[in-house]
C-alpha cells in the first residue's frame, strides 16, 4: 500500500491479457490505492482469465474491448457510464503488430502490417480519449504505455518504433486539446519487461541483457515500478504535469555508453 488515496476515484485500465501484463500490475496498484477500476480484454479467450484477475479487486467492471471496433468502444463507455457515472483516469496498455514485421528488413513492412500495427498500437488512443472525455467531468489522468524505439531503432522493433513515435506525438497533441478541460495526457516509457507482447519481439533476452547492463541503477526495471509511475500519473500529485513522456527505465535513456 502506498500513500497515494484514490478512494472515490473510478477509471478504465485497457489492455490486460494476464497477470504479467502491465495494466495489470498498473491495475492492481491503483485497486491498493482505493479506485474502482473497470478492466478490459481483447478477445473472448482472455475473458475468463481477466475475470479471474479482476476478482482481487473490489467492484471491478470486465468489460470486451477491441481497439479494432468501434462499436466494442463505445459500448464500454456506455456500460462505464451507466456503472460508475465519471471517470477521473484512463490507462492505454495496448499494442500489436503482425509478428513477421517485428523481425526482418524494416523495408519489406507490407501496408497492411504497417496500418494494423499504427492503427491498434497508436490510434487506438484518439477514440479511448474522446469517449473518455465527457466522462472526466472533474478532469482527469490519461497514461498511455510507450517504448525508446520511438526514438532510437532496436533491431526487430521495426513498425512497432514507427507506432510508439506516433502514439507519443498523439499523447502530446490531445494533451494540447484537452487541457482546457483539465485533461492530461502522459505515457511512460517503460524498460524491457518479459510480457506476452514483448515475446513476440525478436532479440528481446538480449535487449533486456543489455538493458541491465547499460542502465544506471545496473539493472531492470520491474512491472511494479511502472505501476508506481502510473498511480502518481492518475492522482493528483502529478497535477502539472501533462504531453511528457516519462522514462522509467533505470536511467538506461540517458547513457551514451
Ligand atoms: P501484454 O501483451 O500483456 O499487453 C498488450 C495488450 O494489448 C494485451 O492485453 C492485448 O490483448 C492488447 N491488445 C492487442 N491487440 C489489441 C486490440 N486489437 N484491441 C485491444 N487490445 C489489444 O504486454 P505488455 O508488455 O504489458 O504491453 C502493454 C503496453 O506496454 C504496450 O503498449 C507495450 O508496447 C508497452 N510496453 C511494453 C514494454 C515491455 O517490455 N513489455 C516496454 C515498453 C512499453
């Protein structure tokens, strides 16, 4: 338990697949703080087990979410709506790219690889922050999941690099558009950690190899460090904070060598 209280406060965690997923540990963090979370999944295979998560926090929605259909999206947003009234955060942990174009010549990216990957992994985040609006009547806290590739090219992160550096630039532009309303928007940029969608990452054991080695704390990070950044992102001690990306990385960003 820390001593952050978000008793009162409900939101939306997108993006559990099990319990090694980041929204997960972001959700657990911010269920320990007091706030009620609505949680969703991707897919009827993950139902069962997102509900079998979701049950160690108390009132939590499970709800279905293909980023892909926008009648899943609005249909979440009703049912938030209709259960929890206002919402004062919303946390994007989703991406996906077609596992052939995470690996190989970045140049052979067909355009259907290409769109799948920047509409799930990027856009997905304009729809979630438009229906999430009207719903932030007191303002609120978006925090989307980002990665260096958007800055630095990884070898095998391919489109997903393409998909982060538009999802940050999205994060900056809808934090310019909604701050009037009191909205913000940050993403954090997370070290490599060993989740279902870093697996399908070629080279990623290496990576994080490297990642410990180079980092300055000399070693990873852990899902529960993200999950801390996040629970400051949606209170309101980072009240002044919005359109940043914030490293949490073990200080890897900074090093040249
Ligand atoms: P994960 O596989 O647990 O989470 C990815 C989620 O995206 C899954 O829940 C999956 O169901 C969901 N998803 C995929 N396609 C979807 C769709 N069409 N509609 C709705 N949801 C969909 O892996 P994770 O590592 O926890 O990834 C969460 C976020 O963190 C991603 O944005 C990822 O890029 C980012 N990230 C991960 C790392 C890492 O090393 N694991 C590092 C930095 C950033």
């Amino acid at each position: 338990m820390y001593a952050i209280d978000l008793s009162g406060k409900k939101g939306i965690v997108f993006g559990v697949a099990n319990d090694r997923s980041i929204a997960w540990a972001i959700a657990s963090i911010l269920g320990q703080a007091g706030a009620r979370l609505a949680l969703t999944y991707q897919g009827d295979r993950l139902e069962e087990r997102v509900s079998r998560l979701a049950d160690s926090l108390d009132g939590a929605l499970v709800l279905p979410c293909d980023a892909a259909d926008d009648d899943q999206i609005a249909e979440v947003f009703r049912r938030v709506k209709e259960t929890f009234g206002e919402i004062s955060f919303l946390v994007h942990s989703i991406a996906f790219a077609n596992r052939e174009d995470l690996e190989g010549r970045f140049s052979e990216t067909g355009r259907e690889g290409f769109r799948i990957a920047l509409e799930i992994s990027a856009y997905s985040l304009l729809p979630l922050v438009k229906h999430a609006a009207p719903l932030m009547t007191g303002g609120g806290s978006v925090v989307a999941m980002t990665f260096q590739a958007s800055q630095r090219v990884y070898p095998g992160y391919n489109v997903m690099g393409t998909a982060k550096a538009a999802l940050e630039h999205a994060v900056r532009q809808l934090a310019a558009e909604f701050g009037e309303q009191d909205i913000r928007l940050n993403a954090i940029s997370a070290g490599p950690l060993e989740t279902l969608a870093a697996r399908g990452i070629s080279g990623f054991r290496d990576m994080r190899r490297m990642h410990a080695e180079k980092a300055a704390l000399k070693r990873n990070i852990t899902g529960d460090e993200v999950a801390k950044t996040a629970l400051f992102l949606c209170s309101d001690l980072s009240s002044g904070i919005t359109g940043s990306v914030i490293p949490v990385d073990a200080g890897y960003h900074m090093m040249a060598v």
